[in-house]
C-alpha cells in the first residue's frame, strides 16, 4: 500500500525537516548533518528510510552523494499534495535558512577557485581540452543576431568570435578576477564588449534582451545546472539561438580536484528535459571526443516558447 508506505516513511519528526529542506536544495550527507546539526549515522538512516519510500533520491557524482526531493513519479506527487504543511510549520524555517548559507557558501568557494587562477585560466582549459578548438566548434553554425550573451564568459575568449555574430555582446561572470582579465584583454574595444558581473542563476539581464546565448563549460560548476537554464529561458526572445557546450558524464575526477567542477559531466537526456522544461527545442547535438576519455557535448537550440 503506498499511502501507507509514504506516511510511514514521513512519521518522524527528522525525516520531515530532511524532506523539507530537499524540495529546495539538493545536498550532500555531511551538509544535512550540518543542517539539522545531528549526527551522520542519524542522517543517513532517515536518508534511506525516505529513498526506499521512493520519497527521496540519491545522485552519485564520482565518490559523492547528493539528496534532493523525487521529482517525478508516485512519490512526488505525494510529497506535492502534503508539501504545504512543511511550509505553514515556522519550525522548519531555521533548516531552510541553514541550508541557503550552505549553498552560499559553495558559490563562494567557487568564486574563490576562479578568482585565484583567472590569470592561468585559459592554460589551465587547454590542459583540459588540448588542442581541440572549442571556440570554432561553438561558432560552426552561428548565424547573425542583434544581441549575444557569453554567459560565463571568464577571461572573455569566446567575446571575440560573439562580435562576428552580434551587433552587441555581454559577457557576464561571477568571479571579479575573471571579469578584470576580460576587460584587460578589450580594452581597447570596450564600446563593443560589455562586461556585467553577475551569477548565472541570477542574470544581470532583462526579460528577452538577448537574441543569441552560449554556456561554455560552465554548467558543471552552478550547484543546480536546471536553473541556468531557465535563466537562459527569460533573457532570450522567442526565436532566440541558444549554444551549450559541456561534457558528457564522466569519471575524472580530476576536474573537480583540480578544476573545481562540481559536477562530472550530465548526460544527453538531463540536458534535453531541462532545455525542454523552459521553452528549448533541439535543433542539433554534435559529440567531440576529447583526450582522458572525455567527450564534448555541444547543443544547438531555440527558444520556442515563452
């Protein structure tokens, strides 16, 4: 019996608050025990009584765990119908706020990381992906648009190549290091080149200013992947161009040793119900195999709907 499969699994004050807190942020073991401030051991029984209920899910990145709410099937429409009763509960309210300093402080190690190696950034992305040419891959197939937005633009090497596609370009990154490299580099062209700082999850853009968007071996950095998306979704128009680039999953774990990934790649399908989720229709997908077993996946799509 599922009803009494799911309320068995929510008859427990700890549960509840775990629950709560991973409708909205999706966290490792050891961030919930700082969370709900109670031991491992603790938490990761509760983990699992709510992951058997098919209440909960648990993705492996490499030799991590991360938690976050079902979101499709029985379950989840379970946890839709009682979700409101967490949210009257004031109670829970100091998890919540517990778990968005946590994710606070990601995004600041993150900035961190960039702002320590933006003046090797862009030798330490050939080391990734040698002498593949990324920037003409991107741009095989672009056409000409009013607007072009390099979100995640670092150092600015994409810029460019943008402005032999738009009549206006903005680049946009979160790391201030990065975004001084960038200007250093158009100085001399700052009229064409608009540098913005600001989060990927949180453009610095209006509803439909761009006409044409690129992600770059970004995606693999933001602590939810979807949102990004659906950034890309308001800021670009309907028939808006959108290009993203990232690897395939993998298991190096190098890039997140050493590069700071926080993700080791995502598979076609995730990318493809997020682009649909926000208006995206898929025009082409071009694979590029990479050196240390990695393969580039590159999407061209349109923004459909609004």
């Amino acid at each position: 019996m599922n009803a009494l499969k799911y309320f068995k699994a929510l008859s427990d004050e700890t549960r509840i608050r775990l629950l709560n807190v991973l409708l909205r942020h999706e966290l490792k073991v050891g961030e919930l025990v700082s969370v709900l401030e109670m031991g491992q051991s603790r938490i990761s029984r509760h983990l699992k009584i709510l992951a058997d209920a098919g209440l909960v899910e648990n993705v492996r990145e490499g030799v991590w765990g991360f938690y976050h709410a079902s979101r499709r099937g029985r379950g989840r429409g379970f946890i839709d119908a009682v979700r409101y009763l967490f949210e009257e509960d004031a109670a829970y309210a100091v998890d919540i706020a517990r778990a968005e300093q946590m994710i606070e402080a990601r995004k600041s190690h993150t900035v961190r990381f960039f702002d320590h190696i933006a003046p090797r950034w862009d030798l330490f992305k050939g080391e990734i992906i040698g002498d593949f040419d990324l920037n003409r891959a991107i741009f095989n197939n672009a056409g000409s648009y009013s607007v072009g937005v390099d979100l995640g633009c670092g150092t600015g090497d994409l810029l460019e190549l943008m402005r032999r596609h738009a009549d206006k370009v903005i680049g946009v990154d979160s790391s201030p290091r990065m975004l001084e490299e960038a200007r250093k580099r158009f100085k001399e062209t700052r009229d064409a080149i608009e540098i913005r700082l600001g989060e990927i999850e949180h453009l610095p853009l209006s509803d439909g200013e761009a006409e044409f968007a690129v992600v770059s071996l970004v995606l693999q950095y933001l602590a939810k992947p979807e949102a990004a998306i659906a950034e890309v979704g308001r800021i670009l128009r309907k028939g808006g161009h959108f290009i993203l680039a990232d690897f395939e999953k993998h298991n190096q774990r190098l890039l997140r040793e050493q590069y700071g990934a926080r993700w080791l790649g995502f598979s076609r399908a995730e990318v493809e119900t997020w682009l649909t989720a926000n208006g995206f229709e898929l025009q082409k997908l071009d694979l590029y195999q990479l050196k240390k077993g990695l393969q580039l996946n590159v999407y061209y799509a349109t923004k459909t709907k609004n």
